[in-house]
C-alpha cells in the first residue's frame, strides 16, 4: 500500500491551500510563492499546493507540475520546515489526467494528493461513475488520495458520506477527505472509519467539528493568519482534553469565524490583495478572475474586518 514519510493519512492539524502568484504578465511568480510557502510552513501549518485558493484550474500541466516542485524546494529548503506536509491537488477533468498529474505530483515531492470531484458532466456522472474515478485515481497513485468534495467548484455535485465511505472501503490508499460543503453531520459519519482523516473546508466551525473526531481543517485563511489558526487548533484540542479554557477558545473561535467570512467574501482575489497589503508580495488572480477591487473603502473595510485577528497573528 503507497505511503507518506508521515504514513497513510496526513498529521492532523491545520493546513492551507495556497495562493500562487503571478507577475504583471500572468506568468508564474514561483519565487514569492516559495516566500509564501515558507512564512505559513514556519507556522507549523501543513501546505496544500494547488488547492482551490491556488487556482488550479487556471494553471497549464507543467505549471502544476513546477508550482508543486517549488514549494518542495523551499520546504526542504528551511529547516524549520521539515516536519511540514505538502499536500498536492491533482484533480483534472478526466480519469486519465488526474492520474498522470497526480503520479507527477509523488514524483515533484508532494506527501499526498487531494482529489476534486470532476464536475464538467455533472449530470453524466453516476454515483457508479464517481466512484470509480475516485478508486481507479487511487489504485495507480503512488501517494495516499484525499477526496476532496466541493459542490461549489463542482457544478453542485455533493458527495454523501455514504459514497465517500464506499470509496474509502473500496481503496485502501484513499487516506482520507476534506469537506468543503460544511456539512458537519457528514463529518461525524465519517470519522469513524479506519485510517480515515477528516478535515472541514472551512476553519468557521473547528472547534466544534474537533468535538466529533475531525482531524483538522483546510482553510484559505491560513494564507494570512496561519499561527492564529493553529492556535485555535491547539486551544480546541486543550479545551477538549480538560486542560485549556472552554470560553477563551470559543472567543477565538469567534474572532476566527468573523475573519474567514470576510476573506470569502474577498475570494481569491481579496486574500492576495490582503497579502500584498501585509507582506509586499502577492499578486492579482489569473484571468478570467478580476483583481479584488479595493476601491471605495471596500479595501480599508476588508482590513477593518480583519483587524482583530491580525493583532492576535502579531503577538503569536
């Protein structure tokens, strides 16, 4: 069975899809996302290359295949790294794709890979059709597959927890899924499989998601706030053993839900805006996707909304 330095399935913890970033002329900005990689890595929080924050869809196959080389070069490049995952999203449109990105992806240094649900034929595609694509990508990876269901990048296709249990059962290199549906009810059906991590797309409901055996969350908001995640994580975790403080995590947990609201609403566009603002690199989203239009005070409300817990991010 394929496996990771860390094993079959990912540390738990906290992860970040990371933006990539381009120069003025849309080509690769591969130097500021090496930067990138290493001030969240330097956090402790694991780092997914090519999630939906860093616009996979919008990158050619060898774009893909340097983005994930590059954030294993400054991994291996920083000693304070060397304990931090890469996780790679390799999902394509097709069976035959996804599969060779995802065995190029093993081979750039990636410790795992985070599958997407194809969405273009999504009235084509059977509960049958779903699930052999997930085991069929799964039995020629050479890395452990989180399945990775985002209705909202996948034309609305939800896959239940029943479908995702049956994969999992099916392949015994599928290590785990991350929910971008914000279905907490799922999260407690599935945390009960063997050698099965769960992480919540979203950070908004960590604390509670933990209570019902989550592994973590991936959550975009890590670009800019990474050890003020992690801290919620660990305060969570504390809380749960009898050790922290119940009421100061849910504070926490408050300020981080309030925060990440703010940067979805931003989008991808807003979090690189945001990125720029704080640390002088960061760039616009690839076209189609229009810079973040800062105009007219929506750029000084995004930092007003996020002003709390950029204090709390200056003290960690």
């Amino acid at each position: 069975m394929p496996s990771s330095k860390f094993g079959k399935t990912p540390p738990k913890g906290v992860y970040t899809p990371l933006c990539t970033f381009f120069h003025p002329d849309q080509s690769l900005d591969l130097e500021s996302f090496k930067k990138h990689v290493q001030n969240v890595g330097r956090a402790g929080v694991g780092c997914v290359a090519l999630g939906s924050n860093g616009e996979a869809i919008h990158l050619r196959h060898s774009e893909r295949n340097a983005v994930i080389a590059a954030a294993r070069q400054a991994l291996d490049a920083d000693p304070a790294c060397a304990n931090v995952p890469l996780i790679a999203g390799t999902g394509a449109g097709s069976t035959v794709e996804t599969i060779e990105l995802t065995r190029e992806a093993a081979e750039a240094g990636a410790d795992f890979a985070m599958v997407i649900t194809p969405g273009y034929f999504a009235k084509g595609l059977s509960r049958e059709a779903l699930k052999q694509f997930f085991i069929e990508v799964a039995e020629a990876s050479p890395i452990p597959i989180l399945v990775y269901n985002f209705p909202g990048a996948s034309a609305g296709i939800d896959l239940d927890s029943d479908l995702i249990a049956e994969v999992a059962a099916a392949s015994s290199n599928i290590a785990g899924t991350k929910l971008t549906c914000g279905n907490v009810g799922k999260i407690a059906r599935l945390t009960g499989l063997p050698d099965f991590a769960v992480y919540g797309g979203f950070i908004d409901f960590l604390q509670p998601s933990l209570t019902i055996g989550a592994a973590g969350c991936i959550t975009g908001l890590g670009n800019v706030v990474p050890k003020t995640c992690l801290k919620l994580y660990h305060d969570s975790i504390a809380s749960l053993s009898g050790s922290g403080d119940p009421g100061a995590t849910a504070k926490l947990q408050a300020i981080v839900s309030h925060a990440d609201w703010a940067l979805q609403k931003g989008s991808v566009a807003g979090t690189k805006w945001v990125l720029g603002q704080l640390h002088g690199f960061g760039s616009e989203p690839r076209r189609p996707l229009l810079p973040f239009d800062a105009s007219n005070g929506k750029g000084e409300q995004l930092l007003k909304d996020l002003e709390e817990i950029l204090t709390i991010e200056r003290t960690l």
